[in-house]
C-alpha cells in the first residue's frame, strides 16, 4: 500500500496503550520524611561521596555510597536491592537543605505504577554493609551549597518474642549524617564537553555500562543541548532500548520541558527516527502533566466530582494522543527501513485496536515485516496477535516455521509454536500438515497447546514411536508429556515397565507426566506409585513439589497427600497442603482443618516462638509458614466455599497477627455485599479470575466456584473498556466468557450483574 492512501481514522476514540490513570490518594496532611528521627539506635547510616571532593558542576553526576552498620549481631537485616520496576529505588528519601526539585515529580505523581524486583538480604554487624546511589535521580541541585542526608527505609529486624507483626519483619527508620555539597554556576565549555562526549558514545559501539553512564550523563546534564538530543535519540523501553528509560526520564526531569515537547515533536517527521507507542506515551504525558489544568484537585471533591474530572482527563489525553497519531501518519512516507515499520507497529499499538486505523496501517506493517526487529516480530506475533491478524500473515507464518526448530522453551520457540497455532487459525489444513511435521521432527518440541489441535488419528500416528522411546529410555521431555496428555491402555505395560526401571531417579518434569498418565488410565496403580515415588526421596527433590505436579488427577492420589501432611519433611508438608488446597476434593476440607487443629495444639504454650527469622529454616519460621499455607489452603480450597463462618473459625486457631489481619480483611469483604468478579486477560486465551479471596481461578474452577456460593447470591463482573487495559480484549470476547460463566450461575441460584459494560 502507498503511504498516500494513509488517512487518519474519524473521531472515534483511541485506546492508549498508557498507563491507566487512577486517583492518587488525597491525605489531610502529608507526612514529612525528613523529620523523621532513627528508630534504633545501634545501627548506624554513614552517607559520603563516592571517590569525588565535595564540589561539583551544575549537571555533574552526584555519586554517593552508603554504609549500614550494627553493633547488635544478627539482630537487624538489610534489602539488598538496586532497582525498581518503576524505575525508581524509593527505599531511601533524600533530604536536601535549601529544597530542590525532584527531577521525575510529574512523572510519579499520577498513574499506577508496578514496583518490585529481584533482592536478597544482608545481616548487619561492625563490617559495613554499602549500597550506592545517585542524588541526580531524586534531586535537581542549582548552582549553591547544600547540606544532604537520606532516610532509609532497608533496615528491618525479625519480631522479638510475643512481638506480633503483619509481614514477620518490624521495619526500621534510619537517618544518615549530613554531607555538605557545592554546585559550581553552569560552565559552558564542561556542559559542551560533557555533551559531546556522551553523544559520541551512544552513537557508536560501546559496552552496556559504559552506554549506561552516557545516557545518565545526558539524563543529568540539563540543558537546552542536552534536552534535544535526548529526544533525538529516545525511541523505546526495556530490551528494545535498554537505556531509553535514562532518555525518557531525562526528557521529564528537563527544566525546558515545553523544549524537551517541541523537540519531540521535531522528531515525528525524522525519517530515520522510530516513533514508537513508548515515544508517543511519552509525548502525550509530557504535554498532559504540564498543564496544571489537568492536575487534579488538592482536596477530595467526592466520589462523583472526582470520578468526573478523571474521565475529563482522560478524554483529554486521548484527544492529544489523536493528534499525535495523525502527525506521524501524515509523515509515514518520509519514514525509512526499520524506522518507518517500527512506527507503523508503534501507530497499531497506540491505536489500541481501534479498527479504521488498523486497517490502513496493518497491511503496510506486513508489508514492511523485513525491517521490523526481531524481538517486534516476535511481540506482535505472540502477544499482539490481534493488530495483526488475516490471512496476508500467511507467507510470513510460514517462513517462521520454514527455519530450523529452536531450542525448547525458548523466546524462538514460543514464536514458533504462536506461528503453527496462528497458521492452522487460517488455513486448518496447513496448519495441521505444519503441527504434525513438528510433532514427528525429534529436533522440534512444540507444546502442548499447539499439539492438542491436530485431530485424533495425528496423535495415534505420532505416539507410536513416543512409547517405543520411552522402552528404550532415549525419550525426549516431550514424549512423557504426550503419553501424559493423550496415551491410551495399550502404552500400560511400556510405560510401567520404564517407570518401575528407575524409580526414584527420574528427572521430576518426566516423573510428574508419568505419574499423571498413571493416575488417569490405571488410578489404583497410579496411587501406589506416587506413594512409592514420595518414598524413593533419596536421589532427587521432586518430592518437595510432586503433589502439586499431579495436578487435577491429585483426588486419586489424594490419601498419599492427606498422608503427607504429618511427615517430618516440611518440604513435603508444605506441597501436600498447597496441593490439597488447589487440587484436593472436597473431601480434602476435612484433613486440612485437622491439619490446622494439630498444628494449634502443637504451639499451645510456645506461640510467642512463632517467629519468622532471615534464615526461614528455624522450628518458629516453619511453624509461621506452615500456618500461612494451611490458613490459605483452607481460605481459598478450590472445590469448597469458606464463607465469614468458616473464616471466624479459622480465626480461632490461628496465632500469628499476620494471618488474623489477613482473615479479618477477607471477612470485611464479605460483609461488603456484593463481591466483584476480576479477570486477568493476560494471556487473552487463558484468563484468570479473581472474587473475594479466590485469585487466579481457571475458567473451570471459576465455574466449580460459583456453584458452591449459597443460592441467591449476587456477584458483579467487571468488563473493560477500550483503553482501560493493554493489550484490549475485545467486547465480544468479554461477553462470551460472561454469558458461559452467567448460565452456569444461574443453575444454582447466582445472579451475576455486569459492570462497566457499554
């Protein structure tokens, strides 16, 4: 398709592929972190400057390093963490005198954000434990003299005895010693200097770090020169643009922010400049953030005043993003190689499933499928599938599965198999020649989803050669998963024979299949052998997760896992109740409740040794565990209902803080009348969902679910509106889950009551 054909869709509205925006919280009176005194004081928080004197230049990087000591042995423990998924480490606030401004307060001061990340944790004594940091990220310094110091917020300590905490952890407050810091008027030659030099290493080849540094370099640098060229060369996020988040920042954190727009804007039209649905997101909230219009009102106006203002905001911000896209629609012809197709993903994908702008940009995304990077490609295809759908996908699928099969489990894999599923989607006929081709080729493994769509007489080709394999005992992961999933009687004798060979040695992917198969064509056998499998414990761990593996097939089982729940091992205790809870019959209920009864006796008298230590492995941190995982199993038991009557009970035989807050919070939402079903549409094809204190439910256990409330029971379900959520899922898909779980419902007496529905 020509770019001239490219029209910019009506004024129906676009679907962000933003953040969702949400209400921030409104407090009377904001609690000031920088008045806060230490709360112990036998640790002790040493800042300094890291390997520089005390006086930088305007736009200089600050590096600092902290120290965390403790003259109390083993007693205090830090979070060793040095990121945020936010992208933003909030575990110390720095205090600067006179004031200065946070650099990214537009950013963070509106919208939900996803924290976390990957840490372990440090026992603080006289060896200093350090961390370091960069002001720059939470603080903009001018020209003059500073007095700084920080507020941690690391430190935490197990509770003491009859001490009873929410998280098994009692948080500590420490407050640093003051540094005192110069900052030099600008210099031009150094901000030149400085400029030059980190443009020309992210223009040319360098290592992660030192591209890092760069970005950070230019990030800091404030200025009118530094700002441009921070919008010249951001165009994604993550793994796409492993420093744009230094860019982006750097663009929100610029004092020239109506330059940092303009420059952005500038930008639309470079041909060789990628405009991407992070670059647009970007440009929309910078413009939307910078109108104090749109910040919302200091006090709470009301529920109904406030709803109001967020939807005005947010049809605002649509209409911006609008504007955007057809600026870069109108600029496509002057869009060159992989530049020009990662704009028209980024227009699909800003678009949010808006129909009238897939249908012009679509066809010249496929058109251009060559220039899109890879990591692209395998996006759309897995993830995005629907921007991109129709039969024009055809030579593309194909030429995917043309290439060698790579390795199982795999990014490239994961495409192959979206691949075959999306080919057999549109031409079934070649789809099911492509599985099958897969399914007999030893050096390919797809997965099950894909395989389960080749027909019966396929899978009895296939399995033939699968269970001579495993008699020979030169079977691929694969092939126990098919005798799992589709093996009949007649594979009975390979199979068991092959088992009983290695009992106790199988690696536990191929022993879990195995064991299933089992249960399901031959259940008695299959019972004794998870009971000899958990007995064999002596060459591998599989038994610490074996009973969860079994899966729906654990009722038959069921008796080795009500077994487990009194077995010395804690590991296998833990797998039997959470196993139990997720899988077990109804009949389960009763043995978990007996578990929870014993486990109260044991502690009668010793409950104040109930505590959760750093090392999880003591007598108390076990028992506290254990009492989480028995609380949960019972709470939230798949094929029984524990309504506010069985959590009042529950509450009686527990004895941790911890899991009576948390029992209290579900009984409250009970009491809250009518309860919210949730649903996780991601991935689209297999939703999760989510009422009361049930979470993550299959659509068959949702069902199961809803037939244990008592009769008469209203539910609400929550649909999602365009721009609500990204990827969207469409309406119809939304509604056809609803009316499947609705008749269900209504056979015994639910009454399910949509919300949010157009």
């Amino acid at each position: 398709m020509c770019d001239e054909h490219l029209t910019m869709p009506g004024t129906r509205s676009i679907a962000l592929a933003l953040l969702l925006l949400v209400k921030p919280a409104l407090a009377a009176e904001k609690h000031d972190p920088c008045s806060t005194a230490s709360s112990v004081s036998d640790v002790r928080f040493e800042l300094a400057l890291k390997d520089h004197g005390s006086v930088f230049q305007y736009g200089e990087i600050i590096p600092m390093v902290m120290s965390f000591t403790s003259k109390t042995k083993n007693r205090y423990w830090a979070d060793v963490r040095n990121y945020d998924r936010s992208g933003r480490l909030g575990i110390e606030y720095y205090c600067v005198e006179p004031e200065a401004q946070d650099p990214l307060a537009s950013y963070f001061k509106f919208g939900a954000f996803l924290g976390g990340g990957l840490g372990s944790t440090h026992a603080l004594d006289a060896t200093p434990f350090t961390a370091e940091a960069e002001l720059n990220e939470w603080r903009t310094l001018g020209p003059g003299h500073y007095r700084v110091y920080a507020v941690s917020d690391r430190i935490w300590r197990p509770p003491d005895a009859r001490e009873q905490t929410p998280y098994h952890r009692v948080p500590e407050v420490i407050r640093s010693n003051t540094v005192e810091i110069e900052v030099n008027p600008p210099d031009p030659g150094w901000q030149s200097e400085q400029l030059r030099s980190a443009t020309q290493t992210l223009s040319g080849p360098s290592s992660p770090e030192d591209s890092r540094h760069a970005a950070r370099r230019l990030r800091f640098l404030n200025t009118k020169d530094s700002t441009k060229q921070l919008a010249k060369l951001f165009w994604g996020l993550n793994q796409r643009q492993p420093i744009g988040a230094d860019l982006m920042f750097g663009l929100y954190g610029s004092p020239y922010r109506q330059l940092a727009i303009d420059s952005m804007h500038a930008e639309l039209v470079v041909p060789d400049h990628a405009i991407t649905n992070e670059f647009l997101g970007t440009l929309v909230n910078l413009q939307v953030t910078a109108d104090p219009s749109w910040d919302p009102p200091s006090t709470d106006p009301g529920p109904g005043e406030a709803q109001a203002f967020w939807e005005r905001r947010r049809a605002h911000t649509l209409e911006v993003m609008k504007a955007e896209i057809q600026t870069v629609v109108a600029a496509l012809s002057r869009k060159t190689g992989s530049a020009r197709a990662l704009t028209l993903n980024g227009l699909l994908m800003a678009g949010g499933g808006d129909e009238r702008l897939g249908q012009t940009i679509r066809p010249a995304l496929i058109a251009a499928w060559a220039d899109l990077p890879s990591e692209a490609q395998r996006d759309l295809i897995q993830y995005r599938w629907a921007l991109i759908a129709g039969p024009e996908m055809l030579p593309i699928l194909h030429r995917i599965v043309a290439e060698a099969p790579p390795p199982a489990r795999t990014e490239p894999a994961m495409t192959r198999d979206a691949a075959l599923k999306h080919i057999y989607e549109l031409d079934p006929a070649a789809g099911r020649e492509a599985i099958l081709g897969d399914l007999l080729n030893l050096k390919a493994q797809p997965g099950l989803d894909v395989i389960k769509l080749l027909p019966r007489e396929d899978l009895a080709i296939a399995l033939r050669p699968v269970i001579e394999r495993i008699g020979n005992h030169d079977a691929r992961e694969l092939d126990y998963e098919l005798v799992d999933r589709y093996g009949g009687d007649s594979a009975l004798g390979v199979v068991q024979a092959a088992f009983e060979e290695r009992l106790g040695k199988w690696d536990c992917a191929s022993q879990s299949a195995m064991l299933r198969y089992f249960l399901r064509v031959a259940p008695e056998y299959g019972a004794r052998e998870v009971s000899a499998s958990l007995s064999a414990r002596k060459y591998t761990r599989c038994y610490s997760f074996q009973l969860q593996e079994l899966g729906k097939e654990l009722p038959k089982a069921q008796q080795s896992a009500i077994d487990a729940l009194d077995d010395p091992d804690a590991d296998l205790v833990k797998d039997a109740v959470l196993a139990l809870g997720r899988w077990g019959s109804s009949d389960a209920e009763t043995a978990l409740w007996a578990r929870l009864q014993r486990f109260h006796w044991e502690w009668t008298g010793r409950e104040d040794q109930l505590r959760s230590m750093p090392d999880y492995r003591s007598p108390g941190s076990r028992g506290v565990a254990l009492e989480q995982e028995l609380v949960s199993a019972i709470a939230k038991g798949t094929n029984w209902i524990c309504p506010p009557d069985k959590l009042a009970r529950l509450a009686e035989l527990v004895w941790t803080k911890g899991q009576m807050q948390q029992i209290e919070g579900w009984v409250k939402e009970w009491k809250q009348g009518s309860a919210m079903i949730h649903a996780s549409w991601f991935p689209e094809d297999n939703p999760t969902f989510s009422v009361l204190q049930y979470v993550q439910l299959s659509e068959d256990q949702l069902r199961a679910k809803l037939g244990q409330f008592p009769r008469g029971t209203q539910l609400r379900w929550q649909f999602w509106q365009p721009g609500q959520i990204s990827p969207p899922v469409s309406m119809a898909k939304q509604e056809a889950f609803y009316e499947r779980m609705r008749a269900g419902a209504e056979q015994h007496g639910i009454l399910l009551i949509k919300v949010n529905h157009p």
